[in-house]
C-alpha cells in the first residue's frame, strides 16, 4: 500500500509587536524581499514551458517537454516549502510522490506525469507569484525607510497571504486525490496478478491434465486396435490398467487445479473449515483459531484463503519451524489475519519467498501486509482486508 502524507502542521508565529524587529519579523521580511527574484525564475519557467510544451504538441517532442516541466514544478514546490518552513515557521509535509508505473511503459509514465494535480497547483504557484513578489518587495522595502514603526504588522500580514497561498497550492493532495492515485496503482497489480493467475492455470492444465488424458487416449487407441485383432490377451488387460491410472492422476491433478482456483470446502463451508484443510497438508503442525461472527463476502473470504495458503507454504519450505498458528478475526469492518511460527525468522519482503507479491495484492484491495520477523524468529505476520458482508455482496 501507498503511505498516505499526513496533514500540515505549524506552531503560529510570535505576535507582531510596535516598532519591534526580532529575529522572526527580520526572516519575515527577508522571505518578502526574496518573492520578486524568485517570482520572476517561477514565472518565465512557467511561462516558457507551458509555450513551449503546448506549442509543440502537435509534434513528438512536445507533451514530453510538458510532462517534463511538471516534474521540474514538482522540485519547485519543495524548495518553497523549504524556504516557508525556514523563513516562515510552516511546516507542510510533501506530497505524495508520483507513482510507479512498472511494466507500463512510456506513454503510461507520459499520461501520469501530464495529470499530476501537484505540478499543476505548483505551476498556478509560480505564476501567480510575480506579481505578489513585486507587491511584497515593493511594500518591504520602502517600508524599512519610512513605515518602519508599524513594519512588523505589515509583514505578518503579507507573510500571513504567503502562507495562505503555500497551504493552499503547495500542501499535499487532498484525500480524493491520494485515493485516485492509489487506486490507479492498485488496479495495474490486479491486472498483472490475474494475468499471472491465467498464466498459471493455462501451464498446469498442458503440463499435467491435458498431457496425460493425450496420453490415455492413446493408450486406449492401441488397446482398441489389439481388441479389433482379437489380442485379448494380457497385453490388453495391462494397457487398460495403465489407461485406468492415469484417469486417476488426471482427475487428482484436475482436483488440485480447482482448489488452486477456489476449493470446494472453502464454498461449502466457509473460510474455517478451509482453513482447517490447510493446516492439515502442512508440513509443520498448526492451530487454527477463527472467530468470525459471519461469513464475509465471496471475493474477501477467497484473498484470506491464498493468503494463509501461500504463508502456510512458506512455513513449511523456508521457516523450519516446529510449530505454527493461524488465527483470523473481525475487527470492525476489518478482517484480520495473523500467522505465527517459531522458526528461523529473516522473513522479509525481498527474501524471494513471494512476500513482496502476497503484500502487493492485499494492497490492491485496500489492506495491509505487516512482517514482525527477526532473525532467529519467532515470525509473525499480520494480514488486513476490508470486511464486506456476504449478503450485501450477494445483492450487489
């Protein structure tokens, strides 16, 4: 999941006091004073940019040029926010970064970089800030010469406009913004998961299932033509043996693929019987604790199902842990999954263990993925998603 920034914060400055020029009005001046220069580079960037980018975008180069400058306004937004933190006492965290797109390619990365709302609010920042600059320099300086005893209100009400004015364009993106953001990269992962996913079941269907029903019609194929010769002799009955065989390692395999897919018992009787059935093929002892006041919704219940099946599997091949527990519970409108070992610990997200996959799809549909796992153990890692109740769901 992406870490949401958290909200502004600011202690306000001293009170503005007659004829008094302390250290905090001097940094106030000192930051009105810089607006012009810095307005100035603010606003030919902007303008040199915007024409340049938007009079070549009937070429190649043009909306590269422009996704470009936004990245540029970007690195603009933090050193005004440096210097109003410095200067002013105002602390806005930074934004949320632009995301990653990973495996998308160029015009993924292009279309992302030209809506980012944050370099679009810098650029309407810079531009707006020459004239304000020319105000507050102008102000500024002829004040020190003749307002000079009631300058310290002066300032502290223009700084006050310059931090209205930082607050409101060069603040985070608001909730919504951050949401579409995630969400954005969240629906990229379950596209690469369910096409995996697909990839998957297509190579264990031709590897295992459809290899072997070829190879028994084949060998029905031969024991038909000895029968037709009148050869019902032991060969035949051999053949017919073996083709029985592996009917039933055809329909094992089909079985397995199944559960892979969605198991039977998980439908039938829900995620604690299922969950049973997991600790019962691993190869560590396990004890399931499951407390669920009612069953959640289809789509919730099968993401905690593969969850504890491939952090089950995990115990049995990395852990070599003596024992194991899952316990999965309600909490509010949260389904929580715990899995602990007492094995050898180091579990993290780039052991190679699938950790970083598992924690990208819980991710996609809003949950977390936590590892607690020092080395030399115990392990224990704590899965989240959001809990949907099944019979809203089944109407929906």
């Amino acid at each position: 999941m992406t870490a949401r920034a958290m909200s502004s914060s600011t202690s306000p400055p001293p009170p503005a006091r007659f004829a008094a020029y302390d250290r905090q009005t001097w940094k106030e001046i000192a930051h009105l004073l810089a607006n012009l220069p810095l307005g100035v580079a603010g606003f030919v960037y902007v303008v040199v940019t915007l024409a340049a980018g938007g009079g070549l975008a009937v070429t190649v180069i043009g909306l590269p040029l422009l996704a470009g400058a936004l990245l540029g306004a970007r690195l603009i937004g933090k050193s005004e926010r440096a210097r109003a933190r410095k200067l002013l006492g105002l602390r806005i965290d930074e934004p949320s970064p632009m995301p990653k797109q990973r495996g998308h390619g160029f015009f993924s990365w292009l279309w992302s970089s030209l809506k980012d709302p944050v370099g679009w609010r810098t650029m309407l920042y810079s531009f707006m800030r020459l004239p304000w600059g020319v105000v507050t320099f102008t102000v500024s300086l002829v004040g020190l010469f003749v307002l000079w005893p009631v300058l310290p209100y002066i300032v502290r009400g223009l700084t006050n406009a310059d931090r209205a004015m930082v607050r409101g364009l060069l603040s985070p993106s608001d909730e919504l913004e951050r949401r579409i953001v995630e969400l954005e990269s969240d629906r990229g992962v379950v596209v690469d998961t369910a096409a995996a996913d697909l990839r998957r079941i297509e190579r264990d269907l031709h590897d295992g299932a459809q290899a072997r029903l070829v190879a028994l019609a084949m060998g029905l194929g031969l024991a038909k033509e000895k029968l037709l010769e009148g050869q019902a002799d032991d060969t035949v009955a051999a053949m017919v043996d073996e083709a029985h065989g592996e009917v039933k390692l055809a329909l094992q395999e089909l079985r397995d693929l199944a559960r892979g897919i969605h198991p039977a018992v998980l439908t039938d009787r829900g995620l604690d019987a299922a969950l049973s059935s997991l600790a019962a093929r691993c190869t560590v002892p396990v004890k399931v604790t499951a407390d669920l006041p009612s069953r959640p919704a289809a789509a919730i219940e099968g993401s905690a199902y593969f969850t504890v099946s491939e952090l089950l599997q995990n115990v049995s091949k990395h852990s070599g842990a003596r024992t194991a527990s899952v316990e999965v519970w309600r909490t509010d409108q949260r389904l929580l999954i715990q899995v602990w070992d007492d094995g050898r610990g180091g579990a993290s997200l780039d052991g190679g263990t699938g950790m970083a996959g598992l924690a990208d799809r819980l991710g996609a549909v809003d949950g977390l993925f936590v590892i607690d796992s020092p080395e030399g153990g115990p392990t224990t890692i704590t899965a989240e998603l959001p809990w949907r109740d099944r019979d809203r769901d089944a109407r929906g």
